[in-house]
C-alpha cells in the first residue's frame, strides 16, 4: 500500500510538473509571437526598394556580394551600380542608422553621369546579411569595416572614394583609418560619433533623437518600430513626415502607400543586428564610445577629406575640428544652408556638386582623363532576371 500510494504521489507531482510546463510553453510562445508580430517581408522591402529605385533616370544594377565569413558563417551584402563600365574614380557609398540603398536616390543619377558609383546596404542593415556582432564597441567597429574590406576585395576595386553619411561617416573614417591605400578621397557627410561628449553637456537634439537616445541607453534605438507591430509604419509617418517630404520630388505617392515609410520600416522591422552594433558603439545615442576625432590624425596626410555639414543639423560641425587635428593635409569643410542632419537629401543638389569636387580631385590625382556621359533616359520599369539575387533596370 505504501509503495502504491508514493507511486500515485509521483504520478501527481509529474502530472503537475508537466501541466506547469505546458504552462510555461504557452507563456514563451505567446512572448514569442508577441515580439514577432512585426510584419517583416523581404519581398515588400525588396518592393519598396524597387519603386523608389524606379525614379532614377539611369539604368542601374542590384545583386548580392558574397563576402564569405566576415562576421557570419555566409555574410553578403546587397549592392546596387551604376554606370560601372566608366574609367573615372569609382564612388562607394555607405548610409546612415536604419537606411539603406534607395535613400540615395536624390544623388545616384547626378553622380553617375561621371564615374561609377557604387551603393551598398551595410552588413546588418537593409537588404544584408544579419550576423551577430560582437557587443564590445571596439570590435563591433572592426567587424563593421571588415566587411567593407571583403567587399572591396570581391569587387576588386583597387581605391575608391568612400562616402558616408552619419554612422556611415563613421564607418567611412574608421575605414581609411584602417586601409588608407584604398581610400582616393573620404568624403564625410554629417558624420555621426567624432566629437568627444562633454560631461556636463546637455545635447540640443530635436525630440525624437532625445527620446531615441534616452530609450536606446539600455535597448536598441529602434525597438518602438519593432513593437508597434502592424502599426510600425504609421509611427514612422507620424514621427518623422520631415523625411517623406524630402523625397516628395521624385518618388510618386500618388497610391498613398507613403513608400519612403514604408522601406524605412522594413530596413528596421528585420533581426536588428546591425543596430546592435550601433548599439554597441554609441555613447547617449549622439556619440561613439571611441570618438573619430581622437584618431581622425591617424589617416595618412596624403588622403584628402571633404567634410559637409548641414546648418540645421543636430551634428555639431564646429566641436569636430577636423581641420585642426590634420593641419598637413587637404580638408574641405563645407556647410551647406538650410540643410538638416539628411543633408544629401535636404539639399541635393548642392551636396552633389560638391562630392563631384572631391571625386573630380581623385581622378586628377590619379591622372585619369576626363569625360562625359549622358544619363541614360527611363525605357522601362526595373526588370528581375531569372536569378532572385538580381535586380536590374534596363
């Protein structure tokens, strides 16, 4: 009887224990679905991209850059060219925290009437690979520009001018920092994490970069997007309707789908990876744990830089000092009035003409001849090939 009734207890407490787990399965899938409510599709990201892409006058090219094991076991990276067969200085560019390739879209055609140019999504962000990074801003940084580097080698690209807005800026200056010989010109447009934070400073950020940065202090800076779920588009309508008007001239809206939105959540409704790194390497959202400045004299003098700067712009263009830090060397500092911290789209034209200075100071120096093209004319929307890799307009 005794052995009979500590089986029955047995068989009650595994009866429970198991019960208790399914319990606890049910919490964690709830949680898991909770969390994964944000309607992420590539295929509508890959959409959105398309359609901003279609404004472009010049045919361009979009397909994967396998980088190997950069970072993850199979990194690529998503590149779109244009006019890649032209013999002038290619131009690489990298974007800003949360964008991607089409935001360049005000600035691809111009620059492509000269030379080749070159837009990539940078690893973890966009159409790219999402590895983990390390949560260390050091090596998060070396990561970062690794896979810069492994791209370079797959393109075979022997020296560029590399552009970066924002923490591409930063990306771009760690990255000449580290290969100088591939570097023609570094152009840096408002760029992200180079003055040091002062102890007693209190940041004359507008509102939404404030509450970004108090929220990111122990989360990524854009989780709200990801936890509004189905509604994570409408909070980027009604938080920054600044950034759709900018693009209002090119990109046709007439459908009321607000596109520019609409790739902007997709690029950050995805594994935030690369926004981890990002994460990893800020100080307050408005700063690097290692600020550029401290080592901005580390790029050999022989690399020039063309800094431009929005006047309107949260970045504080004067505490950066780059001219200071290389006396020696060529730097352009250019402000551009009524422009914002988005100052390749704010004022495009003018920004456009001077990243062709500085890419027409690359050619000299490497003595190519100059020449014209013309800017191939619309004759269709993008076509894919066969390939899912490929997107290409003719």
């Amino acid at each position: 009887m005794k052995d009979d009734s500590m089986a029955d207890v047995q068989v009650a407490e595994s009866s429970q224990l198991a019960e208790s787990n399914s319990i606890l399965t049910r919490i964690r899938n709830w949680l898991s679905s909770w969390f994964q409510w944000t309607p992420m599709s590539a295929t509508v990201l890959r959409a959105a991209e398309k359609k901003i892409l279609s404004c472009l006058k010049a045919a361009y090219r979009g397909w994967y850059v396998d980088i190997g094991s950069a970072v993850g076991t199979s990194d690529k990276i998503w590149t779109i060219s244009l006019n890649q067969e032209s013999p002038k200085t290619p131009i690489v560019m990298l974007h800003g925290l949360g964008a991607g390739v089409a935001l360049w879209v005000l600035n691809l055609d111009y620059l492509a009437c000269h030379r080749p140019v070159y837009a990539i999504d940078l690893l973890g962000f966009g159409r790219s690979s999402r590895p983990s990074f390390s949560s260390d801003a050091v090596q998060a940084e070396e990561q970062l520009v690794k896979s810069v580097e492994e791209w370079r080698k797959e393109m075979k690209l022997e020296k560029m001018v590399v552009l970066g807005h924002s923490m591409g800026g930063f990306l771009a200056a760690s990255y000449a920092i580290k290969y100088p010989d591939r570097v023609a010109h570094l152009i840096l447009a408002d760029p992200w994490g180079f003055p040091e934070r002062p102890a007693d400073h209190k940041p004359n950020l507008p509102f939404f970069y404030r509450a970004i940065g108090w929220l990111s202090q122990t989360m990524n800076p854009f989780w709200a997007l990801r936890l509004a779920g189905p509604w994570g588009q409408n909070v980027v309508e009604k938080t920054r309707p600044d950034i759709m008007k900018k693009f209002s001239s090119v990109v046709n809206d007439n459908e009321g789908e607000n596109v520019v939105a609409q790739y902007i959540f997709q690029c950050n409704a995805q594994k935030p990876t690369g926004e981890s790194a990002f994460h990893a390497m800020m100080t307050g959202f408005g700063w690097a744990k290692n600020p550029m400045i401290k080592r901005i004299h580390e790029i050999p003098s022989d690399v020039p830089v063309t800094a431009i700067y929005g006047s309107r712009s949260w970045i504080d263009s004067q505490s950066a000092n780059i001219k200071e830090r290389r006396p020696d060397s060529y730097v352009n500092v250019q402000i551009i009035s009524g422009a914002g911290h988005h100052v390749y789209a704010d004022k495009s034209d003018v920004f456009n003409a001077h990243v062709e200075k500085a890419c027409q100071m690359a050619d000299k120096a490497a003595d190519i001849s100059s020449g014209t093209c013309t800017v191939e004319e619309k004759t269709s929307s993008i076509e894919d090939t066969t390939s899912e890799d490929i997107d290409v307009k003719k």
